[in-house]
C-alpha cells in the first residue's frame, strides 16, 4: 500500500541518520523539519515584554508561541526573507532497532534436544515463512508503528536561520508542542537533515 511503502521509505531515511555531535562549537542535530510559511504578531493592547506569535508550518497544524524576541520574517533594511524551521529532533528509539544476541542467550550446552523444539519444516519457505520473509515482516511493522508515533504531538524547537546559514533557537515562554496534520499526505513536507545550531 502507498502507506506501507511511504513508511518503509522514511524508516530507512531515518535509520541512516547520524547521531548529534558538537563540533566546532557547533551542535549537528538530525531532526525532522518543517519550514515555517507565515509568523504573525498576535497585537495585545497592553504594554509587553513578552509577544506571542501565531506560526504556521507546512504540514503542521497553527501554533501559538509566546517569547521574549521579537521576531521577524525579512531582515531590516533588506529586502530578504529571514527563514524560520520548526524542528522536531530525531530519537533513534522510535526505530525500535532490535538489540544484538550476546552469547548468553544461546544458553548453554547442558540443555537437553528437547529444549531446541523440532527443526523447520522444509515446507515451511513455501508457507511464506522463511527467516527473509519474517524480517521483511518485522521491518514492515516497525516502519508502521514509526508513523504512528510520528503522527503523535511532539517537543519542538523554533529556529531562526542566521546570515551565515546556521540556526539560532528562540528561546519560548513554553513548551513548543507540534503535530503533523497527516503523516502520509504531508510526507513531502518532512524534511529529515542535520541543522547545524549555533
């Protein structure tokens, strides 16, 4: 199905993801991405030291964020436009990567043959039960249950890209809490990279 291979697809993307790593006074965080369209100014009538901002992301669903920045869509004095993300950062758990066998699993060679079961039946390749076809199987359901989980609302960071091309977080009043509309339909919108965060 179209959100069977979807999930495969974005599965292995992650997958190859890097681990987050500081270098040059930098944080390199793999994350998902969702380019900001419009950030407005909600206008209070009262003095404030604090501005909340109406953001919309695609693929997203409208956020309010309340912070103490002020901020800004096009540069002053230049006519470009500042760009704003909405992360999510990456956790390789969600992949639910199974754990490798240490040797104490095999247990030990004292165990009688009744405790090894009865071996495969030959027949059983036919049955679509080959150990490749399992594996396939297991894949399959842990990329299912990845977009389930991706579907779910999630922490997010508000980044603003600075001249030379890295990120700066704006710090918020609160937690930034995202949701995907939906995961499929909006896969085109998920943009999975590595931003480098000053």
């Amino acid at each position: 199905t179209v959100a069977t291979d979807f999930a495969s697809n974005l599965y292995t993307v992650l997958r190859n993801t890097s681990a987050p790593r500081f270098a040059a006074q930098r944080l390199h965080l793999p994350c998902v991405a969702f380019n900001v369209r419009k950030v407005r100014r909600v206008r209070n009538p009262a003095p404030e030291t604090h501005f909340t901002y109406e953001v919309k992301a695609d693929g997203l669903h409208d956020l309010l964020i309340t912070t103490a920045e002020t901020l800004v869509q096009f540069w002053p004095a230049r006519p470009t436009e500042r760009k704003f993300v909405l992360i999510r950062p990456w956790d390789r758990s969600l992949l639910e990567i199974p754990e490798f066998i240490g040797p104490s699993d095999y247990g030990n060679d004292t165990e009688s043959e009744e405790d090894y079961g009865t071996p495969p039946s030959p027949s059983d390749d036919w049955l679509g039960h080959s150990p490749v076809t399992q594996e396939m199987s297991d894949l399959e359901s842990r990329a299912l249950r990845l977009l389930v989980h991706l579907g779910q609302p999630f922490g997010a960071f508000l980044l603003a890209q600075q001249r030379s091309g890295e990120y700066k977080r704006i710090a918020t009043d609160y937690d930034i809490i995202g949701q995907v509309q939906d995961v499929v339909s909006v896969g085109d919108s998920m943009d999975v990279r590595t931003v480098e965060i000053l």
